[in-house]
C-alpha cells in the first residue's frame, strides 16, 4: 500500500515483520517499559504462562537481571491445566504474555501461582473478549500496553 512507515507494537511473529516494508518494531519489551516501568524494584521473578511466551518473557527477565520461571500450559477436555516448573512460594510475580484474550490461561495460571505473595500480569495486547472481570481479584494488577476495550493504544 506505499505507506511511508509502519509502526508495530510487538509483532506475534518475526514471519509477520518480514512481509512489511518500511517497518518500525516496538518489542515487547520496549512496550513494558513505557507501561511497568514502576515495578522494577518489586518483582523477584518473570513467569512465562507457557512455552509461547518463553523468548519474549526472557528478554525482560534477562534486562531486568531476575530469573524466569517457565510453566507448561496442557489443554484438555477438562480446561487448561498448567504446572509451574520452580518454587514460587513468597515471591512478587510478573506474568508476561503478549495477549491477553478470553483470560482462560490466566485464570488456570493463577491458580497456579496460588502460594507467590503478589501476582502481576501484563500483555502487550489486552482484547479482554470475555471482559476483564474475568481476572479480577486473581492478579495484584494487570497491565497491558494496548487496551482494545478502550480502544486506546499507548503512543510509542
């Protein structure tokens, strides 16, 4: 389409980026910055909600020299079961995924994470299609870069 420039807030995939011209990628990482910045002396520890997310929750986990606790996410006809792969008792938790949807996998993850002290998620993009009341009181807080329920997007 000619344009001059294309802006991309975390692109799901690099497959994505490679069919545009003339693109200019915030990362994931770039967006938290602008919207969690404040937490970067309370988390003691990045939790990737599944092997999706893995990459992207380790490069804030590696920036922010904190270690990574990686889960498995398993759908079955029963629901979503997930098994967190390291102690997590007491410790102030950030979850991050790049969209949060209908909140399926977020809801069985804090279950999950029943025995951490705090719970933080944050998503790149927040499509809440179930509504947000979904996570309320499961999470200490939730972030999102782009709020399509509001149909805001933070300006990078």
């Amino acid at each position: 389409m000619k344009f001059n420039k294309v802006y991309v807030a975390d692109c799901h995939s690099q497959v994505g980026l490679s069919l545009l011209d003339r693109v200019e990628e915030t990362t994931q990482l770039g967006c938290f910055y602008i919207v969690g910045q404040h937490l970067f002396d309370t988390i003691d520890a990045i939790v990737a909600p599944d092997a999706g997310a893995s990459k992207k929750a380790q490069a804030i986990a590696d920036s922010w020299n904190l270690p990574l606790i990686q889960c498995l996410k398993q759908r079955t006809n029963e629901g979503i079961k997930i098994k967190v792969c390291d102690d997590i008792e007491g410790l102030d938790l950030l979850v991050v995924d790049d969209i949060i949807d209908g909140g399926g996998t977020f809801i069985a993850l804090a279950q999950a994470l029943k025995g951490a002290k705090t719970k933080r998620l944050y998503a790149t993009h927040g499509i809440f299609s179930k509504g947000k009341e979904t996570l309320e009181g499961l999470y200490d807080e939730v972030l999102v870069y782009s709020d399509w329920t509001k149909n805001e997007r933070t300006q990078f």
